[in-house]
C-alpha cells in the first residue's frame, strides 16, 4: 500500500511539472502574439507620424509656390494653394503631436518645427503683404537675402530629425520583439527537453508496476507525439509569419512609391507646367528668366530625388526589364555610391523571373551589399546568377576581412536571418562561407522556373508607366 502510494506521489508530481510547463507554453504563446500586436501597433503609428511630416512639408512646399507665383505675377489667384496650406498645416501640427506625445525627443523637434513654420510662414505672410502694397524693391531685398531658403532648410533638417527619431524607435521595438521571439522559441526548446525527461521518468516509474505499464507508457508516447507536433507547427507558424512580414514590407513600399509619384509627382509637373505658363508670359529676355531657370532646374532635381526614392522602394527596372537588368544598376550605384568595384555575371542579361524570385534576389543582393558596406572592408565584389540543372544559384562574393560563421554574435547575423528567411520563402536554400582575411561567399540555390513573360503581355504597374 505505501509503495503504490509512493507510486501515486511520483505521478502526480510528474503529472504536475507536464501542467506547468504546457501553462508557460501557452503564456509563451499569448506572449508572443501580444508583442506581434504591439509591433504591428508601432509600425502602423511610424507610418502615420511619417504621413504627417510628408504632408506637411507638402503643404509649406504648396504655400512657398503659391507664394512665389504672386510674388512674380501679382495674381491672386497664385495665393490660393497659400491660403489653404495655412488653414491645413495647424490640422497636420495638431495630430502629429498627438503622435509623438510620448517620445519627449519627438516632441522637443515637433516643438523646434512648429518654431520653424510659423517664422516661414510669417516670412511669406511679410512679402504677399509688400507685394500688395507694391514696395517691389523691398521684395527684391527681401529674396536676395535667402532668408526664407535658410528657414525652410532648417525645416527640411527637423522634418527629416523627426522621420529618423520615429525609425529608431521603431528599429528599437522590433529588436525587442525579435528577442521576444527567440526567447519563445527556446523556451519551447527547453519544454520538449524536459517534458522527454518527464516521460523517460514515467516509463521507469511504470516499470515497477507491471499492471500499469503498457497503459502509461502508451500515454506517454502520446503525449511525447503531441509536443513535438506542437513544436513542429509552431516553427512552421513563426516561419510564415516571417514570410507573411517581408510579403507585407515589399506591398507598403510599393504602396509608398505610388503615393511619392501620384502625389508628388503631381505636385512637381503642375509647378513645371505654372513656371513655363509665367515663362511664356513674361516674354524671352526677360529680367527674371535666370530665376525662372534656376526654380525650373530645382524642381527638376527634386522630380529626379523622387524617381531615386521610388526606386529605392521599389525599382521599377525590376517590373520593367527584369531581374539582369535591376541586378547590374544596383551594383553600378553601389559602385558610384561606395566606390566598392562591384561585377556582374549573368547567364542571361535580358533574364526575366516571376515577380516572387526577381523581389526575393533582388532583396538578398541589396541586403548583402549592404553588409559588405559596413562590415567587410571589400575592394571588389561579384554578384552572379546562374543555371545549374534545375536550380537557379544566386552568388555574392567580395575580397573583404571575411566573416567566422563560427561566431555566434557576428554583426552580420541579422541581414544573415534576412537574406535566409527570404531565400526559404521561395523554396531556396541559403548558405555563407567564409575565413578571416579571405573574403565572404553567398549562395542561394532555388528551384528552377521558366523566365518569365515579355514585359509586353503584363499590365504596367504604376511606377513602370511613371519610369516610362
């Protein structure tokens, strides 16, 4: 009687310590999805405080040309886009500042910007009311002076202050929740571990009593099954889940690139249309067509850092001319950029991927530049992408410091967990090599597909048409 007693305590602590651990799989697992929700909270929060700061400086860029074209023409019509940014910018003000009234550093630059339009707008207030008051040689002081571009580059600098403050936090946050992620996936790790210890004690314990033995030790197979299905599932869940967040990055830049050329490109094409309309009215020879020249040129170089922003976030020559093509202009400009000598060898230089492929390489390629920049000390770096049977094999080799991929906590290591949940999400294998003093090797080898269709039979998308 004491011994089955003994027997029935041995159980149930066993039985007890399998409860315990399967309630901190579950708060491993609520924890998890808690800190997803919070992430997905903050990016949606970053992509509104940066909606705002673009809107507005969109509208004192409005008001400045409003403001310009009376100041040149005297129309007051020309005051219209003026009158309304300065009803809409205060809207704007008040909103972003709701948006950063949690980050006291947010809220010191917002403070410093705010300072900053109401002396731009003061400024352009001061010259509308000369203009209608026809003191032209004060107007013409007062331009001379640079003293509204002075204020409105300091406004540029704190808008841009605020957009990288909002990154950083968010890079912060989305570091903590890749931790988060880490220690679950551990966690779970340490749970099948001791839940195989747990079982491994039942089946000694139901070794003394015959009676019960193949009974437990069925259950125990059973719940050992169970665990490792749970575990199995959750590492393809977290899988998706990563594949699921670089589907949703790669929309919202193209969302991005959309807006940057509908709304600004818009912008920029209506102030090139009203500039050459003034220009044609004022005659040639004209005492302010070297100034007319000079905006016409600014507005120029601004549509030319637009389309380099577009294809920043989305290169349209990937769309428009394929993945041979996007591959040798991203190396130029890491070329032009860096200085780094950067070669490209294709099998094909009109090759043409589906658009998953052509996103996926392309991606892998930006982020191991991007690596070899900061970390690899490299003279010269060789991308190549080539056929091997039925697999595509993708190569990025540089001469740099080389990487020890028996470190664990190299500072390469989370473009490395990158460029690897990429190349899985296309069914890829991803692999690094390399030594100390004998450069770095890339390889991702994917299944082979047909090239993809003539850009001719497929839809332009938006940033295409805009390229074209």
């Amino acid at each position: 009687m004491n011994g089955n007693n003994r027997f029935a305590h041995r159980v149930f602590v066993v039985l007890t310590l399998a409860v315990l651990l399967n309630v901190f799989a579950l708060y491993t697992a609520e924890r998890s999805y808690r800190e997803l929700h919070k992430a997905a909270g903050w990016v949606r929060h970053t992509q509104q405080a940066e909606n705002l700061v673009e809107h507005v400086y969109r509208l004192t860029v409005d008001a400045e040309t409003g403001q310009r074209g009376y100041l040149l023409t005297g129309d007051d019509a020309f005051l219209e886009p003026y009158s309304q940014a300065r009803e809409r910018i205060s809207e704007k003000v008040a909103r972003l500042r709701d948006l950063v009234a949690d980050n006291p550093v947010q809220a010191a630059q917002l403070a410093a910007t705010s300072a900053l339009l109401a002396t731009r707008f003061e400024q352009m207030q001061r010259s509308v009311t000369l203009k209608r008051d026809h003191r032209e040689d004060e107007i013409r002081d007062y331009l001379l002076s640079r003293e509204g571009k002075h204020t409105m580059d300091s406004l540029r600098a704190a808008l841009d202050g605020m957009v990288t403050e909002e990154r950083a936090q968010l890079e912060l946050r989305l570091r903590t929740f890749s931790e988060n992620l880490e220690n679950a996936r551990i966690g779970f790790i340490v749970e099948v571990c001791i839940n195989l210890c747990l079982v491994a004690l039942g089946v000694f314990l139901l070794a003394k009593d015959s009676s019960l033995r193949r009974r437990q030790t069925q259950e125990a197979a059973e719940n050992a099954a169970r665990l490792v299905h749970a575990v199995h599932d959750r590492t393809r869940e977290l899988a998706a889940l990563s594949h699921y967040l670089q589907g949703l990055q790669e929309a919202e830049r193209s969302k991005i690139a959309r807006d940057i050329h509908d709304e600004l490109g818009g912008t920029l094409a209506a102030a090139k249309i009203d500039l050459r309309m003034l220009a044609d009215r004022l005659g040639p020879e004209h005492p302010q067509d070297a100034r007319i020249a000079r905006i016409m040129a600014g507005i120029d170089a601004a549509v030319q850092v637009k389309r380099r922003i577009i294809d920043d976030l989305r290169p349209t020559v990937l769309d428009s001319l394929g993945i041979g093509v996007a591959l040798k202009r991203l190396c130029a400009q890491f070329t032009e950029r860096l200085g780094i000598g950067c070669q490209v060898k294709l099998d094909d230089d009109d090759l043409r991927l589906s658009p998953d492929y052509s996103t996926a390489l392309y991606r892998i390629v930006q982020e191991a530049l991007t690596n070899t920049s900061k970390h690899a000390q490299a003279h010269q770096v060789v991308v190549s992408l080539r056929q091997e049977r039925n697999d595509w094999v993708l190569g990025v080799a540089d001469d740099g410091v080389g990487i020890d991929v028996a470190v664990p906590r190299s500072p390469m290591a989370h473009g490395i967990i990158s460029m690897r949940e990429r190349a899985r999400a296309i069914g890829g294998e991803f692999s690094v090599r390399g030594a100390r003093g004998l450069g770095t090797v890339i390889e991702v080898r994917v299944p082979r597909q047909l090239p993809e269709a003539p850009t001719g039979t497929l839809a332009p998308s938006p940033t295409t048409a805009e390229r074209k």
